[in-house]
C-alpha cells in the first residue's frame, strides 16, 4: 500500500543520510545506534529484493563502526591491542569528517546531474580532491527506473509458432514466481535486466549470446532454466521488450498469475539463425 511505501521512503532517507552522522560523534552508544540502524536497513533491503552479495558486504562493512570492546570475545584475537592502537590526531579525523559532510549533498545532487553541468565552484574542488579516492559519485541504483523492461527470448522454426527460452532468476512467465537469488549472482539475468534498460547496439554481448544459443552451446544453454528446442536450434531469434509489473492481490486471486505484462514492442528484429 502507497501509505507503507511512504513510511519506508522516509525510514529510508533518515538511516541513510541522518544516521551516519553519528558515526563521528565520539560516543560509543551514538556508533552503536547507527551500526544497529544501518544494519536494520540492509536487512530490510535484503529481505525485499536480490541484490546478491552486496548487502552482506555493506554490513561487514558497519561492524569497523563499532568499538573493539562491543565485539564478541572470539574476534579479539584478530583486533590490535591497546599499544599497537594508532590514534590519528583528532583535528585530522575532524578535517576529514568535514570535508566528506561537505561533498556529499553535491554527491548525491550528482544522482539527477550529471558532473559535466556542475557548477565551476562545485566541480573545481570535486576534482581536486578525486584522486583521494575519498567521495565519489558512486551509486549502484542511484537512479531508479519507473518500470521494469524485461527481454522475452523467443525461437521459432515456421516464424509463426513462438517458443519463449526461460531463465533461471529473471521474470518470464507470469505464472512464475519471483525466486529468491541471494547471496548468488546471477550474472546472465542481472545483464538482460540492464539489456532491457538500455538499446541492443550497447550491448553487443547480446549478440554473442544469440550466436551461442543458435550453436546450442553447452555452457550457454546450462545458463537457461529451459531450452524449447532440446532437438535442435530453431530456425529464427527474436528478442521482445515488455513492461512487467507486479499482479495485485486482486489479480493473484483471480487468476494465479505473479506478473502483469505489456508489450512495448521488438527489441531486436527477427534473426535467421540457419
């Protein structure tokens, strides 16, 4: 429901950008609340998407957050002791701490603004400090699309009767349910999600991939959940572009289907494979 959707946006928004504010702050407690936020975050995020390894590694990340003292007995033997313990003085950590507080609104300003049109007051100083490495524009799905493209790979051997190929991990069938992916990346079906976003002349690997299934390679076909065509390589490809989004409740109960899709028309054209 939109009014749940609205509270996690801005659940969302306060750990993300109020909350690691008080990584800096001095006191254990405040460091322990944002290690407990963010990792609440990353949990949450996990349990309601595949995004594969990466939110393991952002918590791994949290626990160099915590104190050596709030660690469990057993990683003691791996943190340094008190008199190898190198303190950075606290006006250099206090310059850093400034300086990242300082770039990041510009960074997250970048999301919707490419650098090129940056202000010069704002790109000069950006620049000056890149080689550093320490703020950058990074952001895995800092943009978010609106719909979800999905590529439907198709064979025939009249060019009237279609033969969807089905995968492992992305939406195909609409009676399929999603699966749940993670820690694994699937890098085919992670790769057709980003084909879809974009058009097939940026993806030439796509190409290859069409090749490969014409001369039914083995380790491409092991790839897909299903192969329409276990006697032989179709005659013809061809790759279809739809708008996929998630069945109402309403809609699951009528008539089992997981997705709803529309046809937004030919991602490719159709290919003679022999």
């Amino acid at each position: 429901p939109h009014e749940i959707l609205s509270v996690l946006l801005w659940a969302m928004f306060f750990i993300e950008i109020a909350v690691p504010l008080l990584i800096f702050v001095p006191r254990r407690a405040c460091r322990a609340t944002a290690f407990i936020l963010l990792v609440i975050l990353q949990i949450a995020i996990a349990a309601t998407g595949n995004y594969g390894f990466f939110n393991l590694l952002t918590v791994v990340l949290c626990v160099l957050v915590l104190d050596d003292g709030a660690l469990p007995r057993w990683l003691s033997r791996f943190t340094r002791r008190p008199e190898e313990t190198i303190a950075a003085p606290r006006w250099l950590t206090g310059a850093v701490a400034a300086l990242v507080l300082f770039f990041t609104p510009f960074l997250i300003w970048s999301a919707v603004r490419p650098e090129g049109v940056w202000p010069r007051w704002v790109a000069a100083p950006y620049r000056a400090i890149a080689p550093f490495g320490l703020v950058n524009s990074y952001g895995l799905f800092r943009v978010m699309t609106r719909i979800r493209p999905e590529i439907v790979l198709e064979g025939s051997n009249d060019g009237l009767l279609w033969k969807p190929y089905g995968f492992k991990w992305k939406p195909g069938d609409p009676a399929e349910p999603p699966g749940w992916v993670q820690p694994h990346m699937p890098r085919l079906d992670w790769q057709m999600w980003f084909a879809a976003l974009g058009q097939p002349q940026s993806n030439p690997w796509f190409f290859s991939f069409l090749e490969r299934l014409a001369e039914r390679s083995p380790p491409v076909l092991d790839l897909l959940e299903s192969d329409p065509f276990p006697d032989g390589a179709p005659r013809f490809l061809r790759a279809k572009l739809y708008a996929y989004r998630f069945a109402s409740v309403g809609q699951r109960h009528r008539t089992g289907t997981w997705w709803t899709r529309e046809e937004l028309g030919d991602y490719t054209p159709t290919l003679r494979t022999r």
